[in-house]
C-alpha cells in the first residue's frame, strides 16, 4: 500500500505552484514526497522538485493518493519509484468488469490521468515539449498506449471480447517481442484506424500489418523519439 503523505507534506503539496508544479519545502519533505510517487527532482540543474500527476490530483482533490498510470516518481534518471504502488489503471482491454469501469467518474479519472501525462513529459523533455512520449511510457508501452487511448474515448474489449455493447468490438494493447512495439487488436477497420489515429496524434509511430494466419488487421505502435 502507498505511503500516505504527512500533514507536512501536504502542506507543501497544497502550496506547489498551480500552473508547474514546482514545489518547495525542507530536503526531507521534499525526499518523503519523492518516496510517496507524488514529486520528482528535476534531471536538470538547479534540480528543483515538482508534483507528479499523482501529487497534482492530492492537491486538486486534498484526499488520500490515489497513483494514476503516470505517477510513478520520476528520480534523477525519471525512473518510477518502487516505493509508490499505482492504483489506477488504464484499461487495455480484456478486463474483468470492475465497479467504476465506465461512467463519468471513470471519464474524469482517465482524463486527469492523460493530462499529468502531458505534464510529465513537459517536464522531463529537454526541450519541455508534450507531443511525443517520455521515459515513462517507453518502460511502461502497453499501460501508456492504452492510456491514450482510453483518454481519447476508444472502447476496450471486456472479458469476454466484446465492449460491453455487445457488438463483440473494443481494442487490446498487448506486449510484443518487439523492442519498443505494442500491438494493438480490434476487430471493427475503422475502430482499428481511428486507434491509429490516436496513436499518432499522442507521438507513436504506427503501421498496420495483418496476422499470418487468422488474416486480421492490427496495429504495431512504437513511442515516436523526435
């Protein structure tokens, strides 16, 4: 279970600058913030600390952690830390049903979690920039691909294959032997093209191949690098 942050510590959560994120605070606070997943020290001089998406939502909310998929604490190297276990998750497709998979709050939760995203690689691309993915997605491709996607409104498949609509449609992102690579599954071509879409909008590069024996179409998407 995550540890929860001090009174201290939220605080100094509470006080980070709205619009960056940065924050400031004793070496300790800062350090037990880092550990907790909700602040990482900047890899570049002068090694200021700032809020992962996960800290942007206690400050936002003012509850407990609750670890999106980008809110693993970046370290010097813009590494997860180990300490933080992550509570939310993007769907990517082929899930039990859980309470709470869908609905307006689900939309909200994803949503907040692709913008700390877009927050984290601002903050840890030399150049600040938000259109191609960080050292985070690229150790973690099938969490952030599907996050993407998700985020953009695409239906993953349920237990059984299907939606939930019972059209039998819905996209799986599954690992790949593949160094870099995520295949993406739908059965419906233009579902499968508008993940495509998607994809590349959020900076993955996509090509679409077809399975050697069941002849279906997928998509095979690798983080874009410039």
């Amino acid at each position: 279970m995550a540890l929860s942050p001090t009174p201290a510590q939220r605080r100094v959560v509470a006080a980070a600058d709205p619009g960056t994120g940065r924050l400031r605070g004793t070496e300790a606070q800062l350090a037990g913030l880092v550990k907790r997943g909700l602040a990482f020290r900047h890899p570049r001089p002068p090694h200021d600390h700032f809020l992962t998406p996960a800290g942007h939502r206690i400050r936002e909310a003012g509850g407990e952690p609750e670890i999106p998929v980008a809110s693993a604490a970046a370290s010097q190297d813009v590494s997860p830390a180990p300490a933080a276990r992550e509570v939310f998750a993007a769907r990517v497709g082929g899930e039990p049903s859980v309470a709470g998979a869908a609905g307006d709050a689900r939309l909200r939760e994803v949503r907040g979690a692709w913008q700390g995203l877009l927050e984290l690689r601002r903050m840890t691309h030399p150049d600040g920039s938000t259109d191609r993915p960080c050292a985070w997605e690229r150790s973690h491709l099938v969490r952030a691909a599907a996050l993407a996607l998700e985020a953009a409104g695409h239906r993953p498949a349920g237990p059984d294959g299907g939606n939930g609509d019972g059209d039998g449609g819905g996209y799986r992102v599954r690992a790949t032997p593949q160094p870099e690579a995520v295949a993406v599954h739908e059965p419906d071509g233009a579902a499968l093209r508008a993940c495509a879409e998607t994809l590349e909008r959020a900076g993955w590069q996509v090509g679409e191949h077809t399975e050697p024996r069941s002849r279906a179409r997928y998509l095979l998407a690798s983080p874009r690098k410039v």
